[in-house]
C-alpha cells in the first residue's frame, strides 16, 4: 500500500506548449505540442483534448512520455503526423476557435494524471462577413443601401466592396469606422460618400451586379469573402428608343402619318409623348398606356380622335416641315429618352376657290367642299348640306353676273 500511494504521489503530466491564451494564426501556421510524463502510461491512454461549446477534437498519441513536434491544426492531423498522432475523434482537424486543451494519460496503477491550458486561441482565416444589403434580384435607382456586418475585428484599410459586371470591376475601400450601414449613390463619385476612403471608379454604371464584401481580420490572416450578391441592378438612365417612323426626309402628301417606335424598356405611365416641332412652335401628343407602337395618324384631324392618342395640344397638325421626336421615361421613373426624325414634310390639301363651274367631285369647288367634309367627318348628310350651300352662293353669284350683264 506504501508503495502504491508513492506511485499515486508522484504521478504527474506536465504540457509546456501551447500555453494558456497561446496564439496560432496563419502566419504561424502551428504551434508546437511540448509535454512530459513523469512515467509510463498504459498503452493507448494519452491523450490530447481541444474543447470549446460548439467543437471537441480527441487527439490520441502514441505511448511517448515525452514529445516536442509542430502541429498544424488545419490538416489532417493524424495522415500528417502518423508517428505521433495514432488517431483523431469527431473530426480530422482543429478548426478556428477558443480552446481549453488537456493532456492527460493513466499510469499502470490506473490513477489518471492531467494538465490543463485555457484560453488557446486557433485562428488562421477570416471570417467572411454577411451582407444584408443590396439585395439579390434587386434594382436600385439613385441610391444603394449598403449594410454588413464582420465577424471578425477588421485590419486597418481592408474593408472593402466590391461591383463586378461583366468587362468591369469597382473596388470602393471603405474608412475604419464601426459603422456598417451607410447609403451609396452610384451617379456621383464613391469617394464623396464621408464612409468611403478610396474608389477605382468614378460611379457606378447602369448594369447587373455580383457584389461582394471583402476584410481581412486583425491577426492578418488571408482575407474573407462574403457570399456574392448576385443580379443586383443599377438603372439610373432610360435606354433610348428608336423612332422608325416618320422618317428623316420624308414627305407625306394627302396620306395619314405612319407612326411606328420600339421600346427597349417598359414606361412610365402617361410619359410616351410624340412632339413636332417647326418655326410655329411645338404640338405634342401624350399616348395612351398601351403596349401598341405602331399606328398611322391623320394630321388634318384632332389628334385625340385617334384611339391611340391620349391628349394632344392642337386640334391638328397643319402643312409644314418638322422635326419630329418620341419621348418616353422608364418605369422606374428616369430621366426621360429621346429618338428623334428630322425634316417631316407634311402636305396635305388645302380648299380651292369656289369655282363657277358649279359642284363636282374632281376636288374643286364644291365638291371640293363635300369631299373635304366626307373626309374630315366620315358622313354623307352633312357634307350634302354643305355642298348644296355652296350650290346655292355660286347660283346667287351667276345670276347676279346675268342681272348686271342685262343692265349695261
């Protein structure tokens, strides 16, 4: 008995490295395992144990009362260190994190000896960050909501946002600030935003976006990357449409215009206007929210007439040269676009004198007059009526002449 309690009075272990509140980052890459037993251990019962609340690893060493070799926690600890390292529960790794490490080891009277280091710190990456805005499948305008949030303590100059399209990439670094939400305006320079230290662009341009948010941690380990924010839209402009007719240089001679146009992007309500514009002044026509882009219009009637015609600032559109243009906004309310026809010539016919010949149907005269009106109203009374007035003044006019003839 003497001779047991000795044994149990001088059994001991001691772990010199790593040491409580060690450090081991990437740069290190490892850290040195380093103990002691005071005398043979049973085979098998040394063991070295990293625990925290989330992850346990058991490391099972050979029978060796001493030992002093390098270990590095990122790989596969046993195939890397197999005439040390027997075998390696609930995992083949040490991952990031705090530790409590124990080396412990049962001697042959099965008395279990142990040391114990606290605060071993295993950190060779950093964290990524977690984006919260921009949004995925989102389209901004005038302003960006930029919010974040790092895992990690940030190294001086590293925090960073990155804007990838295709053919084009912009870096905007942003200040050491604690503060991780801030608004963006793509049009103006990111560095006038008072968050932002640097920019390799002057704005952002129109277009769709894989956006990320990269740091590199205070122990200077290799820089972590957010998951990509993916088809985040930027849209602060209006794609031009193209007004295909009336065309530059065309003359329209007694024949209603053709109006025909395609839109790249879908409008803003009431913002499809066409204008014609000479030395008079400019006439515009505001059309109607339909998805229809091509029409033909009468000039010598009251643009409103036209069904696709939702108002208009003049009653027609009088015989002149034009230069001719379509206007429209976006749907999200952009600056307006423009295409635009130069030297429309209009040249539609105007009423002859009224013609002794009496009425006819040639289109002089009176029945210039019926023609006219059939044209403008689509009816066959009110033009009658109109053509047998003007029968009616030529009549007085000729009998006039005969009663004049006769007293000379």
């Amino acid at each position: 008995m003497l001779v047991t309690h000795s044994r149990l009075a001088f059994a001991s272990v001691t772990l010199t490295s790593p040491a409580s509140s060690a450090l081991v980052t990437a740069s290190s890459d490892s850290f040195t395992l380093n103990y002691s037993i005071s005398e043979a251990p049973i085979t098998g019962t040394v063991n070295l144990v990293f625990s925290n609340m989330s992850v346990t690893r058991t490391i099972h060493l050979n029978d060796s009362q001493t030992a002093s070799f390098s270990i590095n926690p990122k790989l596969n600890l046993a195939s890397t260190y197999p005439s040390h390292i027997t075998s390696v529960d609930e995992g083949t790794n040490i991952p990031d994190g705090t530790y409590s490490v124990v080396l412990s080891y049962i001697n042959g009277g099965g008395t279990v000896s142990s040391d114990t280091k606290t605060g071993v710190i295993i950190k060779t990456s950093t964290n990524p960050a977690t984006v919260y805005y921009p949004v995925s499948g989102t389209t901004y305008t005038n302003s960006i909501p930029i919010q974040f949030s790092l895992p990690d303590s940030a190294t001086s100059n590293t925090r960073r946002l990155v804007f990838t399209k295709t053919g084009l990439t912009i870096t905007i670094y942003l200040k050491d600030t604690t503060l991780t939400s801030f608004n963006l305006n793509p049009t103006s320079d990111p560095a006038t935003n008072i968050n932002v230290l640097s920019s390799s662009a002057s704005s952002i341009p129109d277009g769709s976006y894989s956006v990320q948010f990269i740091y590199q941690d205070n122990y200077l380990n290799p820089v972590g990357t957010s998951t990509a924010i993916t088809s985040v839209a930027i849209d602060n402009n209006t794609i031009s449409p193209t007004l295909t007719s009336p065309a530059t240089g065309t003359t329209y001679d007694n024949s209603p215009l053709p109006i025909q146009f395609t839109l790249p992007e879908s409008a803003l309500s009431g913002s499809r206007k066409l204008t014609f514009t000479n030395g008079s002044g400019s006439i515009v026509l505001t059309l109607k929210d339909t998805t229809l882009t091509s029409f033909n219009l009468d000039p010598t009637l009251d643009p409103t007439s036209n069904s696709n015609v939702q108002s208009a600032t003049a009653t027609s559109i009088p015989n002149g040269t034009y230069t001719v243009s379509f206007t429209y906004q976006d749907a999200l309310g952009n600056p307006v676009a423009t295409s635009t026809s130069t030297n429309v010539i209009i040249s539609q016919s105007t009423a002859a004198p009224a013609s002794a010949s009496g009425s006819s149907s040639s289109g002089g005269g009176c029945g210039y007059i019926e023609d006219n009106q059939k044209r403008k109203n689509g009816s066959i009374f009110e033009p009658f009526i109109w053509m047998m007035i003007c029968a009616g003044f030529v009549l007085i006019l000729r009998n006039r002449r005969i009663f004049e003839r006769s007293n000379s």
